[in-house]
C-alpha cells in the first residue's frame, strides 16, 4: 500500500509543477500546439516468456505538452512472445500481449536533446494462440525513462526503456521494453 502511495505522490507532484506552464498555455496559442505522435520498434523482454528470449514490439504514442517541464503521454503496444503452454509445459505457443496507458513525463529539455522519465498505468491484455490458453485482462504500471532528441523541423528520435508490471491471475509480473522510433511535433 505505501508503494501505491508514493507513486501516487510522485505523480501528483508533478502535475502540480506543471499546473502554472498549464494555464499560461491557454492564453499563448503558440504552447498550445505541442503535441505529438511517435512510432516505435523495439523488444520485449516479457516475463513469463519461454526460454528467457526476447519477442519483438511495436508502439504508438501521442502526447501533449502542457509545460516546459511535464508531458502527458497516451500509448499502445503490441508484441507477439512464445510462452509455455498452459496445458503442456514441455510445448510453447504464441500469445499476444497488448497495453494501453495512460502516463504523465517530467521533461529536462537540453536544446535539442530532451531526456525524460515518467510513470504510466493502464490495461494489460494477454490472450494465448491456443484456444485452451489464458485470457487476461488486468492492470499494468510502468515506469519510462528515454530521450528525444529533435532532427529536422517537428521531425525527431526517440529512444526509451520502459519497465513494466503486469497484473496476471494471482500475481504480477515485471516486464521490460526498449524502443526506438520517430516522433512528429505538430
């Protein structure tokens, strides 16, 4: 309970810090255009994957801007791991994993260089190949750390590792995903 929280806390503080840069964005139209949308590639590392190996992911995001210090950022994922099956445990089969989040980021803009860290929560949703396979749909919090880094005009980079903790039938388990892809400021 005191994990949840200080999470909580942590999350709260940093709206606060962004609350002022929030209310100046609704009188300069200028703040109000920064937001963005990102398409990433990357792998999963998802704990209950056969073998200990890594799957491939995909991600798309879409974030707002709503001050020189804070983002609020939506996304979805997707990957395709081979896991034990359910039935036999001498066999693996596919299963596809999916979040949806909800996040808020602090920023530490550096010219064109602009690290973040941030914490996110959402649904995590597993559904095996196997007709016989598990179906889960539950809870999931993460916490990204990334950079950005801005190449031409509102076309930019990023990078980001995310560690995250999906809620299954009795326990949660640690996942963790490292991304690339390209934003676009608009």
């Amino acid at each position: 309970m005191n994990f949840i929280v200080s999470i909580l806390w942590v999350v709260f503080t940093i709206i606060i810090t962004g609350l002022p840069d929030l209310l100046e964005a609704q009188t300069n139209p200028v703040a109000r255009a920064n937001r963005s949308v990102s398409v990433s590639a990357g792998v999963l590392r998802y704990a209950l994957q056969a073998d200990g190996e890594s799957s491939s992911l995909i991600a798309l995001a879409t974030d707002y801007t709503n001050s020189d210090r804070t983002r609020i950022e939506f996304g979805a994922t997707y990957s395709k791991p081979k896991v034990t099956a359910p039935v036999d445990a001498s066999s693996t089969i596919f299963s596809h994993v999916a979040t949806l989040t909800a996040g808020v980021q602090a920023r530490f803009p550096i010219g064109i260089l602009e690290p973040y860290v941030g914490f996110s929560g959402g649904l995590f949703v597993r559904r095996d190949a196997d007709p016989e396979g598990v179906r889960l749909w539950n809870s999931t919090i993460s916490v990204p750390v990334g950079i950005r880094v801005r190449i031409v005009g509102p076309i930019g980079v990023r990078g980001e590792y995310r560690i995250r903790r999906d809620q299954h039938e009795l326990f949660p388990y640690d996942s963790s995903e490292l991304m690339v892809g390209v934003y676009w400021i608009f």
